[in-house]
C-alpha cells in the first residue's frame, strides 16, 4: 500500500490558488516537505489531514480516499500542528488524554497512555503541571505526545522544532529519529529548516507557488556538482600532484594529509586524474564527484521552476522562513 497517491489535486482560496493540480505517490517512510512561504505545504497537510476538501481531483492517503474517509484516517493519522494549540487551564496529563479521546480512544485507554507516551517523550515528571508552565521546548513535546497517544500509523509534523533553541531542537530531533527507528511509522515532516528534513527523511517532496517541482529520494534529486571533486592519494612528492593539477587549469583547495577538492575546468574528463597522479608518482585513493546539500538543490529546483506570478525570489525569502496559513 502507498501512503499518498494522490492525482490533479487543486484548491483556491477566493481568487488564491494554493494548490495547482498536485499529483503525487509517496512510498510509506520519512517524507520531508519543504517550500517557501505561500507554497501551499499547509494546505496540502490539512486535505491528507481531511479538514479541507480539494477544489478537484482526490487519492488516498493510506488507503483512504482524502474525500470521503475522514472518520476512518482519525484513528490512524496523528497530527502534530505549528501553533500552540494548547489549553492553559489543563494539566499536561490531562491535554493528551484529551487527544485520545478526539482521536475516537475509549477515555480510560486514553488516560493510560497518556501517561506511557509523556514519559516516552521526556514528561513524565511533569504530567501534572499546568500547561502555561511549560516552556516551548516542552509545549513541542507535548504536542508530540498527543499526536502519539492513539499509536497512529502516520504522523503529521508541521514544524516540530519552530521556536527552539539549539539544544532543544537538538533533543527533538534525537527523540524523532528514536521514535522513527523504534516503531518504524510512516512521518510527513513539513518544515522551513531543510537541515532537519535532510537529517530526518527518506523521500523529498518540493512545492512552489502550489505545484510539485520535484518528489523522491534524496539520491534521485541530488546533482552531482559540475566539476567538483573530492580527491585523495598517496606516495610521491606531497606538492607534485596538486601543482599539476593547477597548471592543467583546476582550483586546488588542499584540505590536508593527502586530500583537497578540485574545481576542474568545462570538458575535464576524470581520467586525466590519473594520468597526473600517475606522473607524480602518486596513487589515488578516492576520487569522488561532490555531490550537492538538499539547500543547494532546493535552490536550483526552485531559480528553475515558471513563474506563476510576483513571487519572492527564493534566496531572499529563503527555505528558512516559516510558512504562512498556505
């Protein structure tokens, strides 16, 4: 079964088209969504969410049609949203067994595993506290556990580390990957840090001013670099092989015992690597086209992609801007 199959998916708000016949097959994993503000990575997390209906087209998402099936997803999609959404006056214990019974759980099994996932998400001495006294750090926690209480085969995450500090988006990323290699669930992850998509996601899914520009893994996606190589041997005089490498026209950034990265000139064919090292009485030991960082191939998707109206240029807005209500 596919997680996501979904075909000509569209939808507007007033005259704001948010969607432009999206179409998409994701396999069951780690999927990372990422776009600029107004891409309509929000609008996409709500109508696999069922709280939006599409303009046109449908699909499934884990077998169930997007249309017709809100009842059936409740119980196996949890949903971690971007806002707070929490209720100052309850206690932490008090909030996911709150979820569990939203999700459709019988209210006693929703207050035993309330308690077993704030403690499996770092709560548990806390789950008799106010929610107004926790900090942000612990509201995202939070937030996760109510997505967790109800065992979901799927989880939504609208930007789980928005608003924290390093060591807190450090520990939730820890927890998220523990989370993900213990019980092997499927995860959407929608966020603005593409660091955290490329530590956390097996498949990649770009979105642009509505439409997919790109979906797969992160192997299909990458580029290798024009020209950029990693280069190391061994043996000969240290200097021999990269002065002549420069005199055949390559930039040289030596990176120390025996390595460097190489610009090399248009036409450059990787043989010549070896011929040179060969007459430097050197050996190669690793020769390895640079391969570009998932910023780096967001930003040539993106400076690719039409136009479909005034948009921001993508470096300026940047993928590290949170995403507005689309």
């Amino acid at each position: 079964m596919q997680l996501v199959d979904i075909h000509h998916v569209s939808r507007s708000y007033g005259k704001f088209q948010a969607l432009r016949d999206v179409s998409l097959s994701l396999d069951l994993g780690t999927i990372g969504l990422v776009g600029n503000n107004g891409a309509g990575k929000s609008t996409l997390l709500k109508i696999l969410l069922g709280l939006l209906a599409p303009d046109t087209g449908g699909g499934t998402i884990l077998g169930c049609d997007i249309r017709h099936s809100t009842s059936d997803l409740r119980g196996r999609i949890g949903y971690m949203p971007e806002a707070a959404a929490v209720v100052p006056v309850l206690k932490g214990v008090e909030f996911v067994t709150l979820a569990g019974d939203l999700y459709g759980m019988p209210h006693r099994d929703a207050r035993r595993r309330a308690h077993e996932v704030l403690s499996y998400v770092g709560l548990g001495e806390l789950r008799y506290r106010r929610l107004e006294e926790y900090s942000a750090g612990n509201v995202q926690r939070l937030k996760l556990a109510a997505a967790l209480v109800h065992d979901p085969q799927l989880l939504l995450l609208d930007e789980p580390t928005n608003g924290l500090d390093p060591a807190g988006r450090i520990g939730m990323l820890r927890l998220l990957e523990d989370l993900i290699a213990e019980t092997g669930k499927s995860v959407i992850l929608c966020t603005h840090l593409l660091g955290d998509v490329e530590r956390l996601c097996d498949q990649i899914v770009v979105l642009h001013q509505g439409t997919v520009l790109r979906s797969g893994t992160m192997a299909e996606l990458r580029h290798s670099i024009a020209g950029r190589f990693e280069l190391q041997w061994q043996g000969g005089d240290p200097t021999g092989l990269p002065a002549a490498l420069v005199k055949e026209g390559c930039e040289v950034k030596l990176l120390g015992d025996g390595k460097a990265q190489i610009s090399a000139p248009r036409d450059w064919h990787t043989t010549r690597f070896f011929e040179l090292a060969r007459a430097a009485d050197s050996t190669l030991t690793l020769l390895r086209p640079e391969q570009e960082d998932l910023a780096r191939m967001f930003f040539r998707v993106t400076d690719q992609a039409p136009s479909a109206g005034v948009a921001a240029d993508p470096r300026a807005a940047s993928a590290s801007t949170a995403e507005g209500g689309t």
